[in-house]
C-alpha cells in the first residue's frame, strides 16, 4: 500500500495570529503531515454587506466584518507561511472561495494543489477558472448529492484527489459514511482511469481517519488545532492530538498489508509446535 497524503487543515484556526499559525505549521510537520492547508477570501465578495454589518461578538470587535476582517491573512502573510511550510518540507495549500482570492493566490504564490472546498463545488465559472491555472485539484464533496459530484468532476481537468466529506462540525459518528470512500473507489478507480480517492474529516476523534485508512483512503484532510477550546467555529471539529493521529494512519498502512494471504516465517515455530497432524493436503 502506497503512503497516505496526510493534509493537516490549518484553515482559520490560526485566528488570524501568524505566530499561531506558524505553530500550527510546526506541529503539522512534528506529527509527520505531508501538507498544510489555509483558506483564502475576499469578505467582501464572499459575504453581502447585509451580513457583514450584523452584530457578533469577537475578539477583534462587535460586527462579522470585524471578525472576518481579524481572521483574514493578507496576501504577504501567505508568502511568508508558504516559505515557512516549505522550508520544512511541507506541501502548501489553499482553499480559495472567491475568485479574487483565486487570482490573488495564483499571482503571488506556488501552491501544490488548489482545493475546491465543499461550498464552492457547485460554482460551475469557479471551477473553470481553477482548470485555468494548470495545478493538480483536490475535491471535496461534502453537501453534494451524486449529480452535482459528477457534474464538477466532469467540468475540472486536473482532479489529483477526491474526499469523501459530510460538512457538519463536528460531525457525528453516524453521519461520517466511511464506506463512501469504497464507493468513490470503485467509480473513479476502474479500467484506465485512476483518481485518488481519500476522507475530508470533521469529527473530533482519531477513528474516523484510521478507520479512512484501512478503506485504502489515498489522501486524509483533518483540522488541526493546539487547543479545541480556542476561539473559532472550526475549532470543535480539530484534532489536537495530530501525533496520535498520524502514527495511528501510518500503523494502519502498515496493518491493511496487500490482501494476499501468506504464511509468515514468525508463525512457522508456532505451526511446528502447535499442529500435531497436517495430512489435509495429502
């Protein structure tokens, strides 16, 4: 079995803090994470003015352009989190959700992959302009019956991985649907295709991502955070304890082996001192 692609979702978790999200970068590359993943906006094109004025409590103010407005990087944050990751050997990710933000990303920085984050699968000129840029996509499909999936993947070019995901935070135990990973297998893995297929994670506990793993998920996404109780509305749905959670995906790699069955040579002995006859093959 080939390694996972581990994608530690750093998202808005940093609270618009760069010393935060620097620590978080460290404990993604810490726990072993092949990549880090940020969100980009443009507030004003992502939300109306209507909403943007509405009152909410923050620690940056008392309006939701206030909050948006203290959680957003700007463009020079971003190259500066880019080269860090980098510098460590991680993969650099954005989840765009506007166009603007998908020209400011492209302009300015060398992302790996560009993500379609569950809100935006549906936006067909959205995903057009992704195709324009050329980078391999990563696709979640949380909110997204069977038509709109395979409508966006008919419409992407370069989909490099696609995650089964359910867009709740957190999510429920019963409303995970791990077996949606053989599903998307079987559909975009047959004949002379080949598209990874992996689990975009929103629950609050390690089992949903090593449970992914032994399905043969090819890429997991889970939310990092240090600390669950922190400020910010993706925070319940983090995993704090990424070494755990890493060291559990890479022992079940290891566990799922390659489905062939064999003798090993560490049951030999046991066969020899256990088995009194073995005339079935005679």
């Amino acid at each position: 079995m080939s390694k996972t692609y581990v994608i530690a979702e750093i998202g808005i978790n940093h609270n618009g803090d760069i010393d935060l999200a620097k620590q978080l970068i460290d404990k993604a590359k810490q726990s072993d994470c092949d990549a880090v993943k940020f969100q980009k906006r443009d507030i004003d094109v992502v939300y109306s003015q209507e909403e943007l004025d509405t009152p909410r409590k923050s620690p940056f103010g008392t309006t939701t352009r206030e909050q948006k407005e203290g959680i957003e990087f700007d463009i020079l944050e971003f190259q500066e989190l880019e080269k860090y990751s980098n510098d460590l050997g991680l993969d650099f990710i954005v989840s765009c959700w506007d166009w603007n933000s998908l020209d400011n990303v492209e302009d300015n920085l060398n992302v790996k992959y560009h993500k379609v984050a569950s809100a935006m699968l549906t936006d067909k000129g959205f995903l057009e302009k992704l195709n324009d840029t050329g980078k391999p996509i990563i696709v979640s499909v949380g909110m997204a019956t069977e038509e709109e999936i395979d409508s966006a993947l008919d419409i992407l070019d370069n989909v490099e991985y696609v995650l089964a995901c359910t867009s709740t935070y957190p999510t429920v135990a019963e409303e995970i649907n791990l077996k949606y990973i053989t599903t998307l297998k079987e559909k975009l893995q047959g004949g002379d295709t080949w598209t990874g297929v992996g689990f975009s994670n929103h629950h609050n506990g390690l089992a949903a991502c090593v449970g992914a793993t032994a399905l043969g998920a090819d890429c997991i996404e889970f939310h990092i955070t240090m600390d669950r109780t922190m400020y910010g509305s993706d925070q319940p749905a983090s995993i704090e304890d990424a070494d755990d959670l890493v060291s559990g995906i890479r022992k079940m790699e290891l566990m799922v082996g390659d489905g062939i069955k064999k003798v090993y040579d560490s049951e030999k002995p046991i066969a020899e001192k256990l088995r009194k006859v073995n005339d079935i093959l005679d």
